[in-house]
C-alpha cells in the first residue's frame, strides 16, 4: 500500500524553523517582563522593609521642670535620670510654651518626648535579636549595658512605649535623627512646583498652540521645532546650570530659594509640555477644523472653540507628567543651592527652601544609622506622590479621551 507524502505546512521545514524562532522570541520577551517585575518588587520590598519604621517611633514619658533658674538659662530640666534617654530635642519647644503661657514657670508637667535616635534603633532592631540570642547579635545596634538595663526597666514600667511618628509629617530636617522630619522640604516643594507650573504651562501650550496652528512652515519654525525636541533630551543638569546664570547671577534671583528652583524645572519641563500639547493639538482631527471653517469662524475661533477643548484631556495629561518628572529631579535644584539645611518651612517663594529629592539626598549622605530609615520613608512618600501624579494622568486621559 502506498503512502502519501505530506506536503502541508507542518512538515515544511521554513515553517517550522518560524514557529520555533516565534516561541523562542516569546519566551524572551516573557523573561525580560518576568525580570523586570522581579526589580520593581525587589526594590519596593528593600525599600519598604528600610522605611516602614520610620513612622513609628519610641518615646518616654518624662518630668518638664518650668523653674525659674532655668528660665533665666533658656533651659528646662529634665528628670535627672532621664536625660540619657530623652533626646536633646525634647525641651525646644518649652520656651514658646513659656511665652504663650507665663504662668508655667514654677511649676512642673508629665509630658512623653522623643528617645535618643541610637535607643530608637535598639528598640527597633535590636533588642529583639538580643532576647532571642540570635547569631546576628553583633550587629544590633549596641548600647551600654547599663543603659540597656535602664530602657528595658522603663518598658516594664510603661514609661516607654511606640507611637505614630507625626512629627516625620511636622516637623522640617533637624540634626538630630529622632527629630528629622519631611515638613519643610514638602512645603518647598510645593512652592517649587507651583512655580514651575505658573511658568511652564500657558508659555508651553501657548508656544505649541503656536506652532501647530498658526506658524508658517519654514526654514525658522522647523528650526525651533528641531531645538525643542533636542531640549527636551538634555540632561536636567544642563538646566541647572542655565538656571544659575540666567536666573541667580544675570536677574539676580536669592539663590537656594523656591524661585529659583521653580525657575529652572520650568525650563526643563517647557520643552515636554510644548510636545506633549502639539501631540494633543495634532490628534484632533483635520474634519473638526473645515467644519468650523466652513461655518465662517476665523482660525483663532477654530482653535479656541474647537481644537483646545477637543485636545485638552492630552494637554492636561502631558503637563502632569512633565510635573512628576520635575518633581524627582535633584541634580538641577543643587546646581542654584536647594541642597541647604531647611530646619523651618519657608514662608515664601524668596526664601532659601528645599524639596523632598534633595531631602532625601541630603539624608542619605548623613553617617548616622537613624538616617538610613528616614531616607527610605522619605523615597516611599516620593514615590507615593509620584504614582499618584502618573495615575491621575492615566485617569484624566482615559476618563476625558475621545476617540475619532
């Protein structure tokens, strides 16, 4: 009996050597997505497991004496035997307390304050290992053994005990580590961004609008179009720089001031809003414009009546994105000196500020072992801030985006 050969693509070798190539390339790309996912997670799991304890914190209950001796010092005394527990810190605020109320001086108060960083770290961290007598007891953070005793007593006591860490929402940067907190570097953040949105958006929508609906096309727009697009490559210390001549030693704008960061990530976000706006201005379809055309509107009615609400959701989107990236830059804000030691929230734009880039920066080049969970809470509220701009960015685009 005699077979036929079979002659359909499953047998043709070409084919075969396809199929085989298109699994292999599939597998690759499963993979990098694969590698890739396993990064974010390890990055969000080292920097979660560094952070999380930076907002709780321990603290002891201690005896404020408001006595008159003290008062003509400036200072207040703790209980004796508590002043190697309780941080330096915990008396800064008495004085104000004195101000606004006289009638403390003679008199004496119970009042919980901050421990000393290095207790907060053995509390933290090591006495666990200790009472556990694990292997890693050496690295525990170390404390006298009198000292210890000391602590362990006053947690049998109930005189030390864990609370939330408001004061890493309240309070601005500080050398001591028990008392650092984000506060002042959050609110020039904000006026940095303020800024640099006031200066960036309507000159970045108002060029694009430009550009795309108006200008003539020549040698010159295609000129600027082709710096534009270059600009927005250039790496963000560039800007810095420019910031620092233009803004700092030409206008003469304070420098490390909220101004002049705001001034400089407005430069550097331009270029982004102007192609991220002619992008949205682009996508309205070229109907929408004879349409109007034909119903005798002049081109600045077309475009403000019809093409810049249809290309808004776009617009919008860009600009936030812009924002969040400028939010994370540091290399240009330490260029016009946003890199100082911010204790007090500024009160205005012309004052010296810092933002929470440079917050973080700054806490991370800090030797003491405290600052090291400071940095990686102040990296999660970073991130949490950004992922909220990125995501209101896709919710606006999703929500507002038209589909022609």
């Amino acid at each position: 009996m005699s077979t036929r050969k079979l002659t359909g693509s499953a047998n043709n070798p070409q084919i075969r050597r396809r199929y085989r190539a298109e699994k292999r390339f599939k597998a690759y790309c499963i993979g990098a997505v694969s590698i890739a996912f396993a990064i974010i997670i390890a990055f969000f799991t080292d920097i979660i497991s560094q952070g999380y304890t930076a907002f709780w914190q321990y603290q002891v209950q201690v005896t404020i004496d408001y006595n008159d001796r003290a008062e003509r010092l400036g200072q207040f005394a703790l209980d004796r035997d508590m002043r190697e527990v309780a941080s330096r810190g915990a008396t800064r605020s008495i004085p104000r307390a004195i101000d606004r109320n006289p009638d403390l001086l003679g008199t004496t108060e119970e009042r919980w304050v901050p421990v000393k960083a290095e207790i907060d770290q053995y509390l933290k961290h090591g006495r666990d290992i200790l009472e556990a007598k694990h292997e890693e007891v050496a690295a525990a953070p170390e404390l006298p053994d009198k000292l210890r005793k000391k602590v362990d007593a006053l947690i049998d006591e109930g005189r030390i005990e864990s609370a939330f860490n408001t004061r890493f929402f309240t309070t601005g940067d500080s050398k001591l580590p028990e008392l650092a907190g984000i506060f002042s570097a959050a609110v020039g953040t904000l006026y940095v961004l303020g800024i640099t949105l006031l200066c960036a958006f309507p000159i970045g929508v108002m060029s694009a609008i430009y550009l795309e609906e108006f200008a003539p096309d020549n040698k010159l727009t295609q000129t600027i179009e082709v710096n534009i697009n270059n600009l927005a490559a250039v790496p963000s210390i560039i800007f810095g720089l420019l910031g620092l001549a233009l803004f700092i030693n030409f206008f003469g704008v304070p420098r490390s001031s909220a101004l002049a960061g705001g001034l400089t990530l407005g430069l550097m976000t331009l270029p982004i809003i102007i192609i991220s706006t002619r992008a949205a201005l682009r996508a309205v379809p070229d109907p929408i414009r004879q349409g109007a055309f034909a119903m005798g509107c002049s081109r600045w009615q077309v475009v403000r009546d019809h093409v810049l609400p249809s290309s808004l959701p776009g617009i919008l989107t860009g600009t936030i994105i812009g924002l969040a990236q400028a939010m994370g830059e540091t290399a240009p804000l330490i260029i016009v000196g946003m890199i100082a030691y911010i204790p007090e929230a500024p009160s205005g734009v012309f004052e010296a500020a810092t933002v929470l880039p440079a917050q973080v920066f700054t806490w991370a080049s800090e030797p003491e072992q405290a600052y090291v969970e400071k940095t990686a809470a102040g990296i999660m509220v970073l991130l949490a801030v950004l992922l909220t701009l990125n995501a209101t960015a896709v919710f606006l685009r999703r929500k507002f985006e038209r589909r022609w």
